[in-house]
C-alpha cells in the first residue's frame, strides 16, 4: 500500500474534451475508434450468421 505521503502533489494537464471540434479526442472518438472497432470485427470474422 502507497502511503499518502509518498504521492506527489503535480499538477494535473486540462482534461480531455471530444467535444472541442478539431481536438485530438474528438478526432480519435469519432474516427480512430470506429475504425478500430469495424477492422477487428472484419478482421475476427465476427459478422458471422448467427
């Protein structure tokens, strides 16, 4: 167990906004992770007929 006094107090970046059109986490949200997610279901053959 960490003891709280070994944690350094830093401080923390801006969060993350995907609604900030152009920004990196809108771009990885509404692009890189769809296309992650179509190439590994064609990839897994995970559109088989059920």
């Amino acid at each position: 167990m960490v003891n709280s006094s070994q944690i350094p107090k830093l401080p923390l970046p801006p969060s993350l906004v995907g609604s900030e059109v152009g920004s990196f986490t809108e771009f990885t949200v509404t692009q890189r992770m769809p296309a992650i997610a179509h190439r590994i279901i064609v990839e897994n053959s995970l559109l088989g007929n059920a």
